[in-house]
C-alpha cells in the first residue's frame, strides 16, 4: 500500500471514529483538547490579525510567527547528578507560538530565536484541572511550571524580558470551567510568583541570580490570562463564519466525548 492510500485509510478511520461501530476511542483519537487546539492555532497562523484586533482575547499569531504542539521547555530546575532529590524533567507545552524553533539534537525541545519578540504558550483542557506538581515537589503547579520554563527559554536564548513584544501564558479552557472556577487558583501572577519562588528557595541561594535577572523580569513582562474555547470560536465565526461553524460542530463532540 502507497503511503498516498495510508494516509487516506487514516482519513477514513479518524472521520468514522465517532461512529457506533468504531474501534478507536473517540476522545483519545480526535475529538480532544488536542485537536482543538491544533485546529484554533493553524487558524489564526493562516489568518494573521493584529492584537488590537483581538484585545478581548489578548491573543494573536502574528505574520512570520511559528507554532508548535506537544513541545518540550527547559527546566531550571534540571538535575545536577544523578538521582538528584529536586530535580524535575523538562514541562510539556500543549502549544508554542512565536519566533521558535526545535533545539538541533531534539525531536521536540524548543528555543527561541536570535532577536526574537514573540513568545507565547498555550495549555488546552476540556474537563481537567491543571496538574498539580512534579515528583520532587507536589505544591509546584503545572501553572508556575511553565511560566518558570518560560524564563528558562528566554534565559537560554540570552533575550532580556524586557525587549520582548509579546510574551505570554494562557489557559485555553470550556466556559462552563472557568465559570467553575477551575483555574483561578493557579493563573494568576500572585500565584506563580509564590509557587515559583518556594520551588527555587529549595535549592538554598543557588538559583537566586536566575530568579532576580531571569524569573522576575519575565513576571514583569508576561501576560498570563484563561481564554474561554467559545471566545476563540466567536472570533473565528467573526472573521471565517464557514471554518467558525465547522469548528463550533467539532468542540460540541468534543465536550460530547470528554465530558465527565
């Protein structure tokens, strides 16, 4: 079989995967945060809008932006020897937007640019709450994980918060859980700042010099917000009625598929 009619037999299977008869889980396969992300972040790439534009959403890809899924961040919490007691792995980011690339030698480790001005993460949930900490540290949140890899990327790329145009965190989530108030705990800049900054007080004065140049100028910077999945969509339906309302189908079977 060509790699041509694999592809379409992979069609075939997704398209049908919602189907009675269906071998593949619905929610796992398809209709998922996963995708619906993909989808809202391949819009807005093929669609660049100013920020002005889209204020409401504190939002945008802007032209020449890349955006990746499922990548990897650094950690600045890495470990120092082997077995060590507060290390932690690199965070998964369900989206990556901005002047990026994948590390040479990685499958999915990111960095920035040299110059680069735009640099925003997404986290995308149906009906799950943010994780709540890593091995060696069961307070430090998914929340404070990312935006401290956040600073570490920047730190790496050796980019001064200050001269970037955009940086920011958002949590990407159903209306009725942030009604719930989900995530309202976490997503805020007290929150972080807190989480962030017992996690580093661990290490007893050696991360110090990257909290005061790296994480703090970065929580100066970021915006860090939760966007609503019937915001982007009514953005979309806005400036694309036709893909809004195809998109609009897809998130009903999501929330269909995924709801607890």
């Amino acid at each position: 079989m060509s790699t041509e009619n694999i592809f379409t037999k992979i069609c075939s299977m997704l398209k049908s995967c919602s189907d009675d008869e269906t071998s593949l889980p619905p929610a796992l396969t398809l209709y998922n945060e996963g995708w619906m992300l993909n989808l809202i972040l391949d819009w807005f790439a093929t669609h660049p809008t100013e920020k002005d534009s889209t204020k409401e959403l504190s939002f945008c890809i802007p032209g020449g932006a890349k955006w990746y899924s499922e990548s990897l961040l650094p950690t600045a919490f890495r470990a120092r020897q082997e077995k060590d007691k507060l290390a932690e792995k690199e965070t998964h980011a369900d989206g990556a937007i901005g002047n990026i690339y994948i590390t040479e030698g990685t499958r999915r480790g990111l960095s920035l640019e040299q110059n680069a001005s735009h640099f925003v993460v997404t986290e995308a949930k149906m009906f799950s709450g943010l994780s709540k900490g890593v091995t060696n540290a069961p307070y430090y949140n998914q929340a404070a994980r990312t935006v401290a890899c956040i600073a570490e990327v920047l730190y790496r790329a050796e980019i001064n918060p200050k001269k970037m145009g955009s940086l920011g965190f958002y949590v990407f989530a159903p209306e009725s859980q942030i009604d719930n108030e989900t995530f309202e705990d976490y997503v805020t800049k007290d929150s972080i700042k807190e989480n962030v900054e017992e996690r580093a007080n661990a290490y007893e004065g050696s991360k110090d010099d990257w909290l005061e140049k790296w994480f703090t100028p970065t929580m100066k910077k970021i915006e860090i917000g939760i966007i609503s999945w019937e915001e982007l969509i009514d953005f979309i339906k806005d400036n694309d009625k036709p893909f809004g309302e195809e998109i609009l189908k897809f998130y009903s079977l999501c929330k269909e598929f995924n709801s607890p």
